[in-house]
C-alpha cells in the first residue's frame, strides 16, 4: 500500500509553495497588457467563430489570460485567503465583462452573422462540458504546482475552453437572440466555476497552510457555498446531456427508418430535416422522382412506430403541388389545368433563372465526358445545415442509361467544380429503364 501511495504522491516534484502563490498572484489581475492580450485573443476567437475555424478558435484560447482569475480564486478558497478571493473575483468580472463587450462589438460590426456550427456547439453544454472542466481544472493545477511545468497547460486551454462561450454570447447579444447568449454564459459559468472546485480540491490535498484560521462555523460555509455552487451547475447539465442522448437515439430511429423504407427501395432522398424539438416531432423528407399519395405516407407513418419513433408526423414535401399553385397565381385564371409535365418544364425555367447556368451548353460536354448520361438540369440550392445557418450548393440531376460507377462520379464531381469553381457540388442520377433508353 506504500508503495501504492507513493506512486502516485503528488507532493513528488512539487514546486516551492510560496513561488507557487506568488505565480498564481502574478496572474491574475487584468491591467495594461493583460488586458491588451485579452482583448485581442476575443477578437482572434471571434472571428475563429464567424468563419468556422476551429484553428484560429484554438490559437485564441492558447493566447487567453482567462484562466488567471479562476485558478486564483480556487487557491483563495483552499487557503481561506479571503482577499485574495475577492481580488481574483474581481478581475474575473472585469474580464468577463471586457470579453463580452469586445465581443458583440465586433458580431454587431460584421456584415456575417450566419450561425455557424462552432457558435452552436456552445449554446447547449451538458454533463460532459462539467466533467471536461473539472478533469480539465485538475491537470492544470496540477502541472501549475510542479517544478517542471510540461506541457499540460496549453492542452487545458484547449480543452476547458473559457473564450469560445464567452465569444457565443457575445455574438447572442449582437444578433438579440437570448437563448444563444443565455446558453453560452451557462457553459462559461460551468467552467469557472469547477475549474476552480478543481483547484480548490488540489490545494487542500496538498495540504496548502491556510492564511486564516477558521472556526468551524466559517470552515462549514464554505463547503455549503461550495456545495450549491455545484448542485446550481450541475443538475441544468445532467437535464441537457439526458437530453442530447434521447435527440440521439431519436436521430438513429429516424435513421434505420429512412434506410429501410427508402434507400433500400431506391428512393433517392434529395431533402431531410428532422425537428427534434418540436412537439409532434417532425421528419421533412424529399425525394428525386418519386411521389407519394396520401395512402403510402399514412402507410409509411404507421411504420414508423414498428422502428420505436412515436409522436412524430412524417411530411414528404410534394413539391408539384405547391408549384401548381404558385405558377397559376402567375400566369392568371385562364389557365385552369397544367399537366405534372407542365410543372415540370416551369420548375426547371425557375431553377435556371435562379442559377444562371444553362443547361443546354453544359449538356453536349457532359455526353462526351460521359457517354452514359441522357439528360441533366444543374442549379443552386440553399440546404438547411440542421442549425439557423444555410449553404448554398451547386446540384445537378442526371438521368443515364446505365449506373454510373463510384470511380466515375468522383470525377465527373471534380469536374464540375472545376467548371464552376465552386467547393461545393453534389451529384443525383437516375438509371432508365431499357425500353427508355433503347437498349435490347
């Protein structure tokens, strides 16, 4: 058992402690180039966020001075130094206040204010955010006590991600959107406050001597502050993360549903959007050819239970329908009938007056390239990412005698970015049957 304890003794290679204390003073308060520095890791964060770069987002939590203040704090509490608490305190606000404001200044000046799924993953912390923090609390303190520093302290930076919150309810402020701001400032509460449990717990392990003696009263406080603090962060968080892993099965039903119902009858789904969150929850599908009638989607809605999916309603956008309708507000009540080739022919004219590409001269290339293809239609189309945010996409439908193989999609995919030098362009075929294609 010795030698149990001694192997993992965490006074071995322990830094002097009062060099420690003066380190951890040192660091906490936010005046000329602290702030400076701070100021300046917000904006590099911010705009890590905007564009979607989880590299910058790291460079700027490397170069953040967040982390001073907590750890002070933790050290105030283990060692009862109250004034240092109070100070470390103070500097935490002044910080957190100076972010928030650098912040929204710079997302109400920006011309994007798309949500990006980096600004999203904040807005929601759960369980796991707690436990990143106060595992994530741990080493850094512990490296902070030892004599060889290493290299823990910029993977705690990294990985406890004090700025990005910060940055995300700025951006909530910016935008008016009070959900995002709530919820970021929630995850950025979480990991202040067992950041410092977690240093808290350290220093009264390593035994650091306590600056005041407390009488047993006092001593009881501060547990019972202690205490609340983590019941008030934790229970919120086992409520999000019980939630996050129902939205998850609930997204892996949905998924063995649309697998077997349709991919394994050779439905191409073209469009998909599920709504987790709204009550009946709601499955939007859209397919590439296929239209169903009323029977087959009240059909497909009563299978959905055999897959464990209950109050949920099943929409298949039948988009003839919609555009019979839009079209006849156009051209006037004399014409009464349109044929579903009708609609057709008109969808295609809007889709190429929106994107601008014609389809005729792209064609004939396309037929020599790819011998196999009969017939394509290419437009722009805004898809839903599963968040407030759209992209914007190149897709082309193509009809073709035969399958194409895996080999020659990628190409004829890198071609047609190529083309029309875009990142984006995805690719939908629909093989004909041998009496369509004139094949024996």
């Amino acid at each position: 058992m010795n030698k149990i304890l001694q192997f993992i003794n965490l006074n071995r290679g322990e830094e002097d402690r009062q060099k420690v204390v003066e380190n951890v003073v040192s660091n906490i308060s936010f005046r000329g180039s602290n702030l400076w520095v701070l100021a300046c890791a917000i904006v590099v964060a911010s705009i890590g966020l905007n564009v979607n770069s989880t590299a910058v987002i790291i460079g700027a939590m490397l170069i953040s001075p967040l982390m001073g203040p907590i750890v002070g704090a933790g050290f105030g509490l283990g060692m009862y130094d109250f004034s240092l608490l109070r100070k470390s305190l103070k500097n935490l606000l002044i910080a957190t206040v100076v972010s928030l404001t650098v912040s929204t200044i710079y997302f109400y000046l920006s011309p994007f204010k798309e949500t990006q799924t980096e600004l999203l993953a904040r807005t929601a912390p759960n369980i796991y955010d707690i436990l990143i923090a106060f595992f994530g609390g741990l080493v850094g303190v512990i490296a902070i006590t030892r004599v060889e520093k290493g290299n823990p302290i910029p993977g705690v930076a990294i990985a406890t991600a004090l700025m990005p919150p910060l940055c995300t309810a700025g951006y909530g402020l910016a935008i008016g959107n009070f959900k995002f701001f709530f919820g970021a400032l929630y995850l950025y509460s979480i990991n202040c406050v067992f950041i410092c449990i977690a240093t808290f717990l350290i220093v009264k392990y390593l035994k650091y001597p306590p600056v005041e003696q407390l009488d047993a009263r006092r001593q009881r406080q501060v547990k019972y502050v202690m205490t609340f603090l983590i019941a008030v962060m934790l229970l919120p968080s086992i409520w999000f993360a019980f939630r996050l892993y129902e939205e998850k099965k609930y997204n892996q039903k949905v998924d063995q549903f649309i697998e077997k119902e349709f991919d394994a009858r050779g439905y191409t789904v073209l469009y998909r959007k599920t709504r987790y969150l709204a009550n009946p929850h709601t499955i939007e599908l859209a397919f590439l050819s296929h239209k169903f009638s009323e029977d087959e989607v009240a059909q497909l809605t009563s299978r959905m239970r055999a897959y464990g999916i209950e109050n949920s309603v099943l929409r298949i956008r039948q988009d003839t329908t919609d555009l019979k309708r839009d079209i006849l507000n156009e051209i006037g009540a004399e014409r009464k009938t349109l044929n579903q080739k009708d609609v057709a022919i008109a969808n295609l004219q809007k889709q190429l007056a929106l994107s601008g590409v014609d389809n005729s001269k792209v064609l004939p290339e396309v037929t020599i390239l790819f011998p196999g293809i009969t017939n394509i239609s290419i437009a722009k189309h805004l898809f839903n990412e599963g968040t407030d945010s759209t992209k914007t996409v190149y897709v082309m439908l193509y009809k073709t005698g035969r399958d194409l193989d895996k080999a020659e999609k990628e190409r004829l995919t890198a071609w047609l970015k190529q083309k029309f030098q875009v990142k984006d362009f995805e690719i939908y075929g629909e093989t004909l049957p041998a009496r369509e294609t004139g094949r024996k």
